[in-house]
C-alpha cells in the first residue's frame, strides 16, 4: 500500500476536537478542509459575524502541522440541513463576513457548508449567490436519491457555475453504495466536471450495532482507498475516525 493514500483531512468542528491534533500527513494529507468556521449562529474565529464560541480552536498551533499546510476554510452552517438550506441566503451573508477576516491560516480556498443533492429542488438558485463568495470555492455533494451518476453529473452542469469545485461524497460510511460504485460517480463527474473541479470524501466510518457510528477498520479503510487510487481523496473525518493507531496501521499494511 503507497505511503500517500490521501491528499486531506476534513475536520468537522465541535467542543470535543477543538485541540485538533493527529498523524494524517502520514498517509499523505496535506491539506486541511474545515467544515465550518461558523455553526448555528457560533463563531469558531475571533471577531466573527455571530457570537464567539466560548474556547476557540488554536489556528496558530493548527498552522503549523504538516497536514495542514493549505487549508481550504469552511464558512457558515448549520448543523440541521433543513434548516441550513431554508436560510441560504443569511448563510452566504455571514460567510462573506467571515471570509474578510484575517486567519494565521494559509488559505487556499473557501468551502460553502450548504450541502447539495440532486433531491434539493431549491439548490439550483444556489448559482447566482455563490457569486458573492471568494474563490476557489467548494461545494460537497452527494446522491441521496440514488439517481446515479450520469444523471447526477448532467443536473450540475445545468446551474454550477464553472468555477466552482465538488467534494464528492461517497456514500460508504453510511452504505449508501459501495465504493466500486462511488468510484463510478466521481469518473463521471471528472468527465463531466475537469479533474481540478473534482475531489472525493472517503467516508472513514461505518454504522455501529445499536445505532450511531465507529471508525472503519485498517481493511475496510483499505479497500476502500485502492478503489480510489489516482483520485484526489479527502477522509471525513480525522479527529472523530481516524486515530494514531489506524494511521499506524494503514502505514504498516503491505
């Protein structure tokens, strides 16, 4: 198994990983995505458009790790998605604030934490306002419907502007599909979309016996990432799923 199996690391923040601290860029992860800066009318920066969180992440210390060298900075969500896509509009508002504010950081990029799927009848008014976000922007996306990825891939190409990228999701940590078939999509989506435009979320989690979620095993994680060798892959997500010990493994496993 090669050493760098990914290229990033996604870290959803909440009270429990705020001293975010882990091996990743031993299986390669360079580059940091932050899900969110700001979440449910919290800051997670200092002199935020919402209400600072009570403790902060430390973005100095969190500057200086080897994976996360670049970091592509999330902007304002919410943690309900019914409620995150009813309030677009003050969410693109909040995140032009937060995206003007100085971070110790090297940003490379923007992320929108509005999620998207092909059910989402309203995600194609999201085209005209992503205009008011800076560049380069991300977008995740994922297949809830299952309309399958030559459907799913024509759908974007009918609204997302052109200069917008994807996380593609792919489904396995909650097996919605496998990763055979996740692989399918994001080729698609690479044809359809460009190769810089494309990136996929290896879901490093499976559901647990009596409900919620546990990290994925050294084989299972495995598998997966040689399904998506010569793919961009981010792993969602390090603190919660992807411990020392796992990275250790993943390093060890021929």
């Amino acid at each position: 198994m090669p050493k760098k199996m990914i290229k990033g690391m996604v870290w959803q923040i909440d009270n429990e990983t705020l001293d975010l601290q882990g091996s990743w860029d031993k299986i390669g992860a360079q580059t940091l995505l932050v899900q969110w800066s700001a979440l449910d009318d919290v800051s997670f920066v200092q002199d935020g458009p919402w209400p600072q969180a009570e403790r902060l992440p430390n973005w100095r210390a969190i500057a200086r790790q080897p994976w996360a060298k670049d970091v592509i900075l999330g902007l304002a969500g919410r943690s309900d998605e019914t409620a995150a896509r009813s309030d677009v509009s003050n969410l693109i508002a909040i995140s032009e604030q937060l995206a003007k504010l100085p971070t110790p950081l090297n940003v490379v990029g923007w992320y929108f934490p509005v999620e998207i799927d092909s059910s989402w009848q309203g995600a194609t008014q999201l085209g005209p306002l992503l205009s008011r976000l800076p560049r380069p922007l991300w977008l995740s996306l994922y297949d809830s419907a299952n309309v399958g990825a030559e459907t799913l891939a024509q759908w974007l190409d009918t609204w997302l502007p052109e200069d917008v990228g994807i996380f593609f999701q792919d489904g396995v940590g909650v097996h919605a599909r496998t990763a055979a078939v996740a692989r399918v999509h994001a080729d698609v989506l690479l044809r359809r979309l460009g190769k810089s435009r494309v990136r996929m979320i290896a879901e490093a989690f499976r559901p647990k016996e009596g409900g919620g979620f546990r990290p994925a095993t050294v084989e299972e994680l495995k598998e997966q990432l040689q399904i998506y060798e010569g793919l961009t892959v981010y792993l969602f997500d390090g603190p919660h799923y992807v411990s020392d010990a796992l990275v250790n493994k993943l390093t060890l496993t021929p």
